[in-house]
C-alpha cells in the first residue's frame, strides 16, 4: 500500500556514490543494524525512505476523508464514536510518520507543499468512493487489512525511526481490522438488503484493494534496491498473494462471492490464484484521473488554507518560548 511511492521514477539528479562507503553501509545492514538518523547514508537510500515515508503519511492523513465522511452517518452512536476513533487514530499515524520523515532532513512543511501540489502521491485507494456504510465496513476489512500485510515487515525497515513508529501504528491497525470485518459480519447477518450492500461493496472495492500491493513485480521499478536495503521484506507480489490467501476464508466465512471468476485455490501450491488486475486503471488513478482525485485534493487544499491560523499560532508560541528562554538568566554551578 504504502511502497506505490517507490515505482516513481526519481527526479533529482543522482548523486556521487562512495563505492567505500556504500559497502560499509551494506555490512550493516545486512547485519540488521538499525540506521539512525545521524549515520552514514547512501544518498539514494535517503531520497527513497523519504518519498516511501512521506507517501505513506500522506495515504494516513487523505485516508481520513473518506471515513470522516461517515461519521456523522454511522448508523448508531456506538458506530459513530468507534468511528471517529479510528479517524483520529489515523491523523496520529501520519503525525509519527511525518516525524520519521523530518529525520531524514525533508521538513513537514516541504512535504506538505509536495502533496498540495499534486508532486507527491498518496495511495491509490483513497481515490475511491465510500458510497455506503458497508463501504467503511470493507474500508477496514480489507484496506486496514492490505495494509497491515505491508506494514507488519516495516517493523523490521533497516531505518530505525521508521521501523519504531510502525510498532505503535500496527497495533492500531489491527484493531481497525478487527473492527471492519465486526462490521461486515453484522451486515452479512442482517437482512437480505444489509447483505446485499456488502456484497454490492466487495464488489466495487476488492480489485482495487489488490492494486494497492503496487505493480506485478516484474514493473516495479525500485523493489531491488529497496530489498537489498531492507526497507522492504517482501515483493509486491509476494505481498499481495499472502493477503489473498488470508482473506478468501474471511469471505467465505461471511457467505460473500469474490468478484473474479479465476479465483480458485491451488491445492499443490496451497495459494489461491487469481485473475488478472486492470494495471491500466491502476495507473489512471494514480495518475490523478481516479474517481475522487480531484476531490480529495480540493479537500486537503481547503483545510490546510482553513487551518493556517493553527499553525501561526503554534509558531508565535514556539517564538515566545524560545524567546523566554532566552532572556533567562544562567544559574550559576
């Protein structure tokens, strides 16, 4: 979900590399040292962490909208406040995030200019319609669940203010899962029309769940060095086969038909194979033409203008203190 960052071609020119260096650099990672932020880097292994970083906090904080969207709509006030619960969770999520990003010497700022740009990406999932409530339902089965799938190895990214972020956001994660697929099971339980609207909801939403995975491997442009750096852990591919064969059963569990008629389970590889995935909406949507492009960035521009108060204030007040400090005498030894 979070590496589609990582097939954008790099932009900047390439920098001088220290064959020396570059080695040394390797030996510790392949050791499974963590790097920090004041180590030595190869400047390639920055720019990459940085776009993969900063895209997944992006994803984090536009994720926000289309479940913010329902919170007023949840079907009961214990629906609403689990609800706003997780959209708040979400909002932490990209602030850690952005905090991990800031360490590799892009400020929040910057980052935030590059998404409202439209120079930076987000996840293409986000540009998708959340037409009813069993659309938050699946939202959290199977996007919080794609998700999971790849942030559970970033435990493990050799960069270290990355990986301990995603120890706290995983655990949350989780939980929102969970509580989706709680979602899913009172609707498939319900009425014909409450199943019908899951139905009608896996349908729009499970192949592009899958492209959230990013490109077959054999189109990803940076999965070598990223799996050689051990930001990454597993291919797209890879990672996208273990959350099919991980949710098939879910469905089946909730009576509900996946809307690919190649879908079958391979009892000599004990995978489910599938069929084949729309690449070229893939890259429509992430090329900002998806159904609610336009819409999402219109909504992020509005707020940032809207709450340009709240940051003026929180830097007159980071002034003030750093003036009083200042101005404070020394106390003597």
């Amino acid at each position: 979900m979070y590496t589609q960052a990582l097939n954008t071609q790099d932009s900047a020119p390439a920098a001088k590399s220290d064959p020396q260096a570059d080695a040394r650099f390797q030996a510790r990672v392949d050791a499974e040292e963590k790097i920090e932020p004041n180590d030595a880097m190869p400047e390639a292994y920055r720019r990459t962490l940085t776009r993969q970083i900063a895209q997944h906090a992006h994803s984090e904080i536009v994720g926000m909208l289309p479940e913010g969207n329902w919170i007023t709509r949840a079907p009961s006030l214990k629906r609403k406040a689990a609800l706003l619960a997780k959209v708040q969770d979400e909002g932490g999520h990209g602030a850690y995030l952005y905090a991990a990003a800031e360490t590799l010497g892009t400020s929040r700022e910057q980052m935030e200019e590059q998404l409202l740009s439209g120079a930076a990406k987000y996840s293409s999932i986000f540009n998708y319609p959340t037409l009813t409530w069993a659309d938050i339902g699946i939202v959290g089965w199977l996007v919080d669940g794609a998700a999971i799938m790849n942030q559970i190895p970033l435990c493990r990214c050799s960069y270290g203010p990355y990986a301990r972020a995603m120890v706290r956001i995983c655990k949350e994660e989780s939980f929102h899962q969970r509580q989706g697929y709680e979602i899913m099971i009172a609707l498939c339980k319900g009425t014909p029309a409450q199943k019908q609207m899951a139905q009608e909801a896996l349908n729009r939403w499970w192949w592009p769940v899958l492209m959230m995975f990013g490109p077959p491997d054999k189109d990803s442009l940076h999965t070598e060095s990223a799996m050689r750096w051990k930001i990454k852990r597993f291919t797209n591919d890879e990672l996208r086969q273990k959350f099919i064969d991980a949710t098939v059963p879910q469905g089946q569990f909730l009576d509900l038909t996946f809307p690919d008629p190649a879908l079958k389970f391979d009892a000599g590889t004990q995978h489910w194979n599938y069929g084949d995935i729309d690449w070229t909406e893939f890259k429509r949507v992430v090329a900002g033409d998806g159904p609610c492009n336009r819409q999402r960035m219109k909504q992020m521009r509005a707020k940032h203008a809207d709450n340009a108060w709240v940051r003026e204030a929180a830097n007159a007040y980071a002034r003030k203190r750093q003036q009083r400090a200042a101005a404070m005498p020394i106390a003597a030894e």
